[in-house]
C-alpha cells in the first residue's frame, strides 16, 4: 500500500526538524552585549529649556512661519505671548 501525500510531507518535516534542531543541541546561554544607550541612557533636559530653545530658533529664523509654528505648538506657554507680539510687530 503507498502512502498518502500527507505522510511523505510529514515524514520531510521530520527530518528536517531533525536536521536543524539535532538531538543534544545545547541552547544558546550568552547574553547578547546590552547597548551602550541602556547602561547610561541619555539624559532628559528640562522641557522649559527645549521650549525656550525653540522660541529663539523661531526669533532667529525671522521669519511669521517660524513664529506661528511655536505658537501653534505652545499655544500656553508664555513664551507665546512674545511671539504673538513679535508677530504683530512683523505685520506693522
């Protein structure tokens, strides 16, 4: 009696696992190296100082895009106001 395609597709898969997984393979224990970044992460500056660092970008820049893009982004801060004022200044 033949066998059915079923067990010819069984019986491959078994000696393929038996080729990549032999019997007596140890698993792998090393510990891949940890990033440098994970030791000693990065450290967080104050969100005040990014906010005033994007204002004077903005100032820098010169330009109403510039400053209505920081408002837009900090419609709170109070560092808006200035750049509502400076923006006002710009269309005089």
């Amino acid at each position: 009696m033949n066998a059915s395609p079923v067990a010819h597709l069984l019986g491959a898969c078994l000696v393929l696992a038996a080729v990549l997984f032999p019997a007596g393979a140890q698993p792998v224990t090393e510990r891949p190296p940890i990033a440098p970044d994970k030791l000693d992460p990065p450290r967080v500056r104050p969100g005040h100082i990014a906010v005033r660092e994007e204002f004077d970008a903005a100032i820098a820049a010169g330009r109403r895009e510039a400053l209505e893009l920081f408002i837009a982004r900090h419609p709170a801060d109070p560092l808006a106001t200035e750049a509502r004022r400076r923006l006002e200044a710009m269309t005089r």
